[in-house]
C-alpha cells in the first residue's frame, strides 16, 4: 500500500531532481484534492439547480483527470505545473466573477500565491500574480464585470491582502530557493569529494538491530566490495555476497559494541573482525563511533575501507621468492607509495648521474677537488631526489656515497687507489637502482590497467617531502601550492624546478623555519609557513619561493664565510647586506650547525644557482631576520627569446 501510494504521487517517475519532485507530489496532491472538491462542488451546484456552476465544476474536473494522465505519462513536470496554474487562475476568475457557492469564491484567491510560486516559479509566477491582482481589480472595481455584488470596504481590503500575500510569498520562496541553491552547491562539494577520495568511506546507521548504509560514500567503495547502490542497504548480507567467508553473527555483535557507550573504542580496534578480509580484493575495514553535535551520544559508524590487495600480494610473491628481507619489503612499500611517472624520472637521471660519476672516478689516476666536486654534487642531487620520493633506502645509500666523498675531500691528496672503496659503493648504489627496476616492473604486472598517475605529480612529491620532514625534525609546518600551477611549468624547467623546491624546502626545514617553542617566543604561529608560486609577466617566467622562518642573519654569514676561509675578515668587514646574503650561493658555505643529510654540507644552494644559469635566468633574494626568506627565479619564455 506503502509503495502504491508513492508510484501514484512520483506519477512513476524514479529519476527526479529534488525540485521536480516536490513540484510532482504537490501537482499529484493538488489534482487529486481538486477532483474531490469539484466533484463534489458540481454535485453541489446541480442539487441547487445552478446548471452553468455545476457544469463549469464538471469541466474542471475533466480537466483535472486530463492532467493526472498527461504527468504520468509524460513525466513533464512544469509543462504540466504551467497548465495547472493556468487552470486554478481561470477557475479562481470564474469564482470571483459568479461569486461562487454563497459567494465564497473571492476565498479561494489566497491560496494563488502559493500555488503559482512552488508550481512554475521564478518570473513565470511573478507574472501570473501581476495578471491575477489585474484582472481582480478589473472585476471587482469595473461596474458590470462581476455578477455578485461586493462591498466596497470587502474589495479594498480583499485586494490589498491579496497583494501582500503575493508579496510575502515571494520573499519565502526567494529565500527558500536561495537556501536550497547554497545547500545543493555546499551538497555537491561533498559528493566531488567522496567522488575524489581514494579511500572507502560511508557511515553505517543502527536500524532494527540491522546496521544499513548511509547516502554519501566515496566513489571507490562499490567498487571495492563489488555491489552497486549500496545505498540503504543492509551492510553485513551486502558484504556476505562479496566476502562469503565473514561471520555474520561475529560482525553483527561486534558493530553493535560500537554504539555501547562505557566500551572503549581502542580496546573495541582489537576486535574488528574485518581487520583483513579476502575475496576478490584483498581489504581492511576499521570502524570509528560518529557522536551527535548536540546530543554527543553514538549515532552512526564511519567504515573506512583501505584496499591491502597489491602490498599483501607482493610481500607474498617476495617471500615466495626468498627475497621477504626487512629492508627490501621496506623498499617495496615506499615504490607503492611513489607517483610512477616522478619514479620513471627519477630512475632515468638518476641512473645517468650514476654512469657519469663512476666514469668520472674509475678511469682517474690523480684526483683533484674538481672532480670531487662534480661527483659530489651529482650524488647529492641524487640523495635529494630519493628523500623527497620518499626512496629512504635509495637515499641512505646515497649518504653513504656522499659521506665517502665528503671525507677524500678532507685529504691533501687523492689517488686512484683512494677510490677504490667508492667505486664499490657506487656499485651498491647501482644494484639499488636496479632492484627498483625489477621491483617497480613487478608492482605494474599486479597493477595493470588500475594504475593511476596524478595530474600534479611535483606537488605529490613536494607535499609528500614536507610530511616526511615533519616527522624527522618535528616541525609544525604547512606547505601552500594555491599559487603554483604546475601544468603552466614549461617542460624545459620541471627538472630544475624540482630541484629547486626540494633543496629549498630541506633548506627551511634544516635552518630557516623555527621549531614551534621558539616561533611562539617570537609572536609567530606555532605552524610554519612555506609558499611555491609561478606566474608569467612580460614574457618572464617567475617561480618563487618564501618561507616565514628565521630568514638569513648577516652576522652569522659573515662568521661562516670568514671561517670558512672564503674571504678574509678586511675583505668583508665592508660589504653590504645584500652582498653578504648573496654567499649562501657559495660553494662549501652553509648556515647549519652540523652536518646531516638534509644540510651541513654546504652544497645545493650554489647546484641550484649553477642550474639557473644554465637555462639563462636570474635569481633574486628578499629577506628580513627573523621574519623569513623569499626567492624568485626569473627565466625568459621561448617566445620572448624568439623575438628577441
């Protein structure tokens, strides 16, 4: 009976905007309420033997039956809401202008309003109103117009309550469209968002001791469990067609534990019965309470689905192998976690660099600092590229590298037989190399079409560098990126790019940003600030780079520089700020305190100065102690060379 009422007001429709189909349940409710009331008017007007009211009456009704019809079929909701407001005007008209049944036609009018704004809407009940207040005036002030007789105090007030009724009904219906337009644009910013997410989410809602589906969920949740509109259904027998192995009756106690309040929902975790399920996909679900804003009492879980299938696959297919060693499955773990195009990248120069600085040192009988230097730098670059990929177990073989050329560094004089323990550390770095290769081809056989590769795979990184370095130093620090659009980076430049962003980020988190006591000491936000921004002027490529840290202390790099022995103390005593600042460009000058693999070193800042050169730009330096840094490079667009 239920579900026969609802086909009749949707007029069978299933697929409705809400607008439509409130106007189709108003319409249905509005015919089928006409079609008692005239037929029973008609009867009425017949009994009284006022033959031109019953007939009018029992034309509406004709009418009335004709619309039902015409909706249900044809599913045109505001050609039909259109028609029906036209009919009620006309037959509102013909009531005032007869009087209608003891003249209580005149009555009627107020319910116009309401009708014409929630059928048609917008101008078109706007224009009706006009035409009804018009037409009302015509026939109660034009002497003959009407066939009852109205006093003269009835019509004023008539009319003029007429028109406020318009008038507030208008307001009410702008505001309630206004409402529903912010609350179906707010609605639509959620489902982009559960569309996006990559993870499986949906709440899940106790009804009847059965635990049902929420509305929203994330996109990839029907995928993950293999059914389609989830929506309202009964979660455990939904699962039980996916994954026949799970205990129904173990699941069941367990989701109704969560919603005990005196339980503690950490013990609860330790439960969770779907902590690794398997059927097509391999999955994890965790449960977590939702309590009420007002009420804080247990209303819903959040499920929250991770799909474990590629990682337990292939530690699988490596203990199968033999090759299930705490560091390689460590390896395997951060390729998975690593954007395959910035790894194709990264694999490619890397590999390069690698070949350059081993025929740089194997052929070598007498070493000179030069060609430390290149090496050097090569393989700092390479430890650079690795952190920021997240690559720990590339990178710490990269340090070791750095680390043995640091130390020949330190000698009076290399020879080729110095080299020998490097060159066996290249060797390591290079199986390393090849070990992702082999792994990265094994994760995209198991991947196949479902691999995926972001649209912004240099903020990945960088966002991704920044979340690793807040864990190492622990540093409160947020990165913008609201002004980088990495797809206007010409292809030329996303590798220094790249490069840039990384040292600079490391930079700041090494010795520019403070950590979150010391900031507030200074009347800073305890979170630290770094910016990325690109913009095109003029046929100039600006990318820049701020942070809202220490900045630079001219003192301090004096003190460097001197000690350093890279001017004297007469030389500098007489250089401005400005000249000062620029020596962060210098080789072997670095502001850290002690050497780590993230600074100390004294190398990348002069790498990326080199780097910009190259490609023709220029670099600008803005900063204020203890207030922060700011870097612009500057590079001419290929059109403004071509003119040029």
């Amino acid at each position: 009976m239920r579900n026969l009422v609802a086909n009749f007001f949707l007029s069978g429709a299933t697929k409705l905007s809400t607008e439509d189909r409130r106007r189709v349940i108003l319409i249905n409710g509005i015919l089928l309420l006409g079609f008692f009331s005239l037929s029973l008017a008609a009867l009425s007007a017949a009994s009284a033997r006022n033959l031109p009211l019953a007939l009018m009456d029992g034309a509406f009704v004709f009418i009335d039956v004709a619309l039902l019809i015409w909706l249900r079929l044809s599913h045109r909701v505001r050609a039909v809401g259109i028609a029906l407001t036209l009919l009620i005007l006309l037959l509102f008209l013909f009531l005032l202008v007869t009087g209608g049944d003891k003249n209580t036609g005149p009555l009627w009018f107020y319910l116009f309003p309401l009708f014409s704004f929630f059928l048609v809407g917008g101008r078109s009940a706007i224009a009706l109103n006009i035409f009804l207040l018009a037409a009302t005036a015509v026939v109660l002030f034009v002497p003959g117009a009407a066939r009852t007789q109205y006093d003269g105090a009835f019509k004023g007030r008539f009319l003029g309550s007429l028109f406020v009724l318009s008038g507030i009904t208008y307001i009410f219906e702008y505001s309630r469209k206004d409402a529903e337009t912010k609350m179906l644009a707010a609605q639509k910013e959620t489902d982009d968002i559960f569309h996006a997410i990559r993870e499986g989410l949906f709440l899940l809602t106790e009804r009847g001791g059965g635990f049902f589906i929420g509305s929203k969920f994330s996109g990839v949740v029907e995928k993950m469990i293999a059914a389609d509109h989830i929506a309202g259904k009964e979660f455990i027998p939904l699962l039980k067609e996916s994954f026949p192995n799970i205990n129904e009756d173990g699941l069941a106690q367990y989701l109704a534990l969560l919603y005990k309040e005196d339980l503690d929902e950490a013990m609860l975790a330790d439960l969770n019965p779907l902590k690794t399920v398997e059927g097509e996909r391999i999955l994890s679900f965790s449960f977590y309470r939702v309590a009420g804003m007002k009420s804080g009492k247990i209303e819903s879980v959040m499920c929250s689905i991770e799909n474990k299938t590629e990682e337990v696959t292939l530690q699988r297919e490596l203990a199968a192998r033999g090759e299930s060693d705490a560091k390689q499955t460590a390896l395997l773990l951060q390729i998975l976690h690593t954007n395959p195009k910035l790894l194709d990248d990264f694999l490619e120069t890397a590999g390069a660099y690698e070949k350059e600085i081993h025929s740089l040192l194997s052929g070598a009988t007498d070493v000179d600092s030069e060609l430390l230097d290149r090496a050097f730098r090569k393989v700092h670059t390479i430890k650079g590229d690795a952190r920021a990929l997240g690559l720990d177990a590339v990178g710490e073989r990269a340090h070791v590298v750095e680390e043995k050329i640091a130390e020949l560094k330190t000698r009076p004089s290399v020879t080729g037989a110095d080299l020998l323990p490097l060159v066996v550390d290249l060797g390591a770095l290079r199986q390393i190399f090849e070990t992702v290769h082999e792994l990265t081809s094994l994760i995209r056989a198991h991947r196949g079409k479902e691999n995926s590769v972001s649209e912004t795979p240099l903020k990945d990184t960088l966002y991704n560098l920044v979340r690793r370095l807040k864990l190492t130093s622990g540093k409160e620090v947020q990165l913008d990126t609201a002004l980088f659009d990495e797809s206007r980076l010409p292809l030329r430049m996303t590798r220094l790019a790249q490069e840039i962003f990384i040292q600079m980020i490391r930079n700041s988190f090494a010795h520019g940003i403070e950590d979150t006591t010391e900031r507030l000491r200074a009347g800073k936000k305890a979170t630290g600030l770094i910016s990325l921004g690109l913009k095109e002027t003029d046929g100039v490529l600006k990318l820049s780079y701020s942070d809202d840290g220490a900045g630079l202390d001219a003192a301090k790099l004096r003190a460097k520089a001197v000690a350093e022995g890279i001017v004297t103390a007469e030389e500098i005593a007489g250089w401005q700020d400005n000249r000062v600042y620029a020596l962060i460009f210098r080789k072997g000058l670095s502001t850290a305190e002690s050497v780590g693999q993230d600074a100390g070193r004294g190398v990348g800042m002069d790498i990326i100065q080199e780097n910009v050169r190259q490609l023709k730009g220029r670099t600008k330096l803005r900063t204020k102690p203890g207030k922060g840094i700011e870097f612009v490079f500057e590079f001419e667009t290929e059109n403004r060379q071509d003119k040029a």
